[in-house]
C-alpha cells in the first residue's frame, strides 16, 4: 500500500508546492502550526530517518536551505518524529520547517 506522501510525490493526490526537484519535494502542510508550515521530503520512499541512507542527507540539508530561500524565511524551526513513540503519523520521512516571521516560536510549543 503506497503512503500518502507517495501518492502526492506521483501526483495523485494534489499538494500547495514550494520547492521541487528531482529527489526532493517541499509543500505546505493541511494542518500547519505556525504562519509558515512546510513539509520536505524525499521523493523516493523512506518509512523514517533511522532508514534514510546517510549520502541522502547532504542533498536534503541543500534543498531545505532553498526553500528556507523562497519563502523568504531566514528563522526557522526543522523538526522531524522517528518512529510511532516519537509522534511519527506518516511513514515517509518528512521534515516540518516551521517559522513564524510575525513573532518568535515559543519551544517546547509550537505557536
């Protein structure tokens, strides 16, 4: 059974994008927490973190730094679950960059 985040990389389900490339997606989460609430994602499927392959990261971490870029966004927040107790809802890694340019982000909470 194919993920959700699958389903919107092969376009069966539609998605506010930001930034795409060939191995990467970033698009604005339905639920956001914060003003700015954008997902990242590798386009070929990694149920968590612990199982994204290292050599995958140096290219996420420039491709996050490009959409940090077009949503004109210099303070921001990354955040990412790994694994069920962690709070992981979806099983394709993702990482939340949130931001809010209008305040400061209150930590633990997110407001």
């Amino acid at each position: 059974m194919e993920c959700i985040f699958c389903k919107i990389v092969n376009g069966e389900i539609p998605s506010n994008k930001v930034h795409e490339n060939e191995k990467f997606l970033a698009f604005h989460d339905i639920n956001p927490v914060t003003p700015v609430h954008v997902l990242i994602i590798p386009k070929e499927h990694y149920a968590k973190f612990d199982e994204t392959p290292a050599e995958i990261m140096p290219e996420m971490a420039e491709f996050i730094k490009q959409t940090a870029q077009k949503l004109g966004i210099t303070d921001y927040r990354l955040i990412t679950n790994n694994g069920k107790n962690a709070g992981q809802e979806v099983f394709h890694l993702h990482i939340h960059m949130v931001s809010n340019p209008q305040g400061k982000l209150k930590w633990p909470k997110i407001t």
